[in-house]
C-alpha cells in the first residue's frame, strides 16, 4: 500500500530531482539498508543517486524534518530513538490511532465507507492475523502486515493531515525495528478484531477505546509502555550520546 508521500510523489510535476532523490533515500532508509547510527555523506549518495548536491542536500534536509536522519555537523547520520523518545511516539501513535479509528467509525455511521472499504479493512486485519501467527512468515514480514493495516485505517478516517502524521511515526518505527525486528512482531494483533467490528457497527467511541487499548497493549510487549524503567531511559540517552560522539556515527 502507497504511503502517502508514495501517492503525492506520483502527481504530474512533481518528479524533479529533488523529490526523486527523497524517495530512493526514504525507501532505501525504511527497507533496512542502513542502521540508526550509520553516516550518510553527501558525497556517497550522489555517487549512488547519480545527482549532484542540490537534489540530495534538499532531500537530506526533507529526511531530516521527518526525523528520519540527524545533522551531526559532520554530515548526517541515520536517526535511533531512546527508550523514552520510544514511548513518546507511542503515546503520539495511540492518540493518532484512537483518533482513526473513531473517525472511521464515524463515517461507516453516517454511511460514507463503501462495503469495498470494509472487506479491505476486514482483509487486513485477517492477514496480519495470519502473519503475526505463522512461524514460516518473517518478523519484518509480519511487522509489514500490521502497518499495512494501520495505515489503511489511517486512510478510512478521512483527514489525509491524521494520515501524514502516522506515517511519519511508522517510518522512524520501521529504521528502529530493523535493529530489534523480532520484537517488532509483538505490535502485531492481539485487539484488530476489536477494533474492525466497532468500526463495522459504526460505534465511535468503541472504536475508539479498542485502538487505544491495541496500542497500550503493543507498548506494554516492546516495554516502551509506561513500565520501562528509568535506569533503561538514561542508558539509551547514554547510548544515543555516545553514538552521536563517535567516529564512526
């Protein structure tokens, strides 16, 4: 499913140089190909793009405002997060969340999602299901199945802004999970079930309250919820500041 920087980027006039380099370098930064920490030279990357600077200082300072990349005054490095900037996008993504879900609960209500939407959405659920639950099936293809269902709850909630913003959240999960992916598979379903049936009923506030307890119950798996200790937040604030001192960051 095309995020929705994918689905803009595809509008007539807007394949210049610029947007172009953007997307090969989210893409590149979002499938795994470098770590958080690792050093991106301007050099390199217009070697690799075939593009001079301007098109890929411009996309490094998009990649950037995204959270995806870090200014180092040495070139950039790819972004990490701490355990605690971790539970600060988690709290960001279940308000998000919640948000989707009651708006597109609101809409099936008010009878503007189509019986199409609501198998697709059904379909989604189902396959993450599958995925979460099948031993052949890898961590980072499980953990694509449970994006790909919150993001098109994002889409059913009608406001492209809610849209946007999860996006840019599930992009700095997608560079991080890459270093840990299996813990990554415990965001998968235990409550999309819930979530789809108030949607389907057109019951705002259940679904409402069923996203937000998905998303208490993903944070409570990958300990980004409000147990974490505080010793682990200053050993990952430790970790971050050394890697942003070191060489070879």
């Amino acid at each position: 499913m095309p995020s929705p920087r994918d689905r803009s980027s595809e509008r007539p006039g807007m394949h210049n140089q610029a947007e172009l380099a953007y997307r090969r370098l989210r893409e590149r930064l979002l499938s795994g190909q470098n770590d958080p920490g690792d050093r991106l030279t301007e050099l390199d990357l217009c070697e690799e793009l075939g593009m001079s600077r301007t098109p890929v200082r411009e996309a490094l300072r998009r990649l950037q405002s995204d959270g995806l990349v870090t200014s180092t005054g040495r070139g950039v490095v790819v972004s990490s997060l701490s355990p605690q900037e971790m539970r600060h996008a988690m709290q960001l993504h279940g308000a998000l969340d919640a948000l989707a879900a009651k708006l597109a609960a609101t809409a099936q209500r008010d009878g503007q999602l189509s019986p199409a939407q609501l198998a697709e959405l059904k379909d989604a659920s189902r396959h993450a299901a599958r995925n979460a639950g099948d031993g052949g099936v890898t961590a980072a293809d499980a953990w694509r199945a449970n994006l790909d269902f919150h993001m098109l709850l994002a889409r059913l909630s009608g406001n492209p802004l809610l849209e946007d913003a999860l996006d840019r959240i599930w992009a700095r999960f997608a560079i991080v999970s890459r270093t840990n992916i299996n813990r990554r598979r415990d965001l998968t379903p235990g409550q999309h079930d819930a979530i789809v049936r108030a949607i389907v009923a057109g019951d705002p506030e259940a679904a409402e309250a069923a996203a937000a307890a998905h998303v208490r119950e993903a944070a409570t798996a990958s300990d980004t919820g409000p147990g974490a200790t505080d010793e682990a937040d200053r050993a990952g604030e430790s970790d971050r500041a050394g890697e942003s001192a070191s060489p070879g960051a």
